[in-house]
C-alpha cells in the first residue's frame, strides 16, 4: 500500500511549485490526480489497494481543508496490468489539462515522457 503522507507531500510540493505566489487562487478550486492501475485480471489486488490508499488519503486531506483551499478529486483508470494499455492511458492522463500529476501503473512497464504525448 502506497504511505498516504507521501502521496500528498509529493503532491502538496508539485502544488505548491506550481502555485508560488499566487496560492490563493487555488482557493474553491478543484485539484484532479491521475490514477492508474490493475483494477481487473490478476494483479487486480495490488492496484485496488493503491487506489483504495490514495483515494483515502484524498478524503483525508480534503476533511482537512484540501491542498490551499482546493478540493482533490481522483481520476481512476485501469489497466489491467497490461503495458500497452497503461502506456495508452498513461498517455491521456498526461495529456489532460485538468489532471495536475498522476500516480500508479504499479504493475505496468511504463514510461511516458512530453515527448511521448
């Protein structure tokens, strides 16, 4: 299972870098977080349990205030352990404007970099 005070400090410093000064306009915003990972097949057990990890630190943080005032939401997909379609979904997270950072493809071989995209 994924340390839910190291997912949100990773992602409060990726917030936190991103908004600078200006962190006040996070306030009532929406802050989206990627999240891929083996829902079904046989690894199904490894990518609930990260999901089940993030998405309760999220509830946490967001019981708490969010991150600056913004609320976190996820964005859950699955790959099912499959390379291609992680990569593929790695893909579409990456290039969503509305997903600020993704976690997960725990079983996949995945690399996706801007270039990719």
């Amino acid at each position: 299972m994924i340390p839910r005070l190291g997912t949100l400090a990773i992602l409060l410093g990726l917030v936190l870098g991103w908004a600078g000064p200006s962190a006040a306009q996070l306030q009532g915003q929406t802050i989206r977080i990627g999240v891929g990972a083996p829902l079904t097949g046989g690894a199904a057990t490894f990518g609930v349990e990260m999901r089940n990890a993030v998405e309760l630190a999220v509830e946490d943080q967001n019981a708490a205030g969010g991150i600056l005032g913004a609320r976190i939401e996820t964005r859950v997909i699955d790959d099912e352990a499959s390379d291609a379609k992680a990569q593929s979904l790695a893909g579409a997270l990456c290039a969503d404007p509305t997903v600020l950072a993704v976690v997960g493809h725990v079983n996949s071989n995945v690399s996706v970099s801007a270039s990719t995209i």
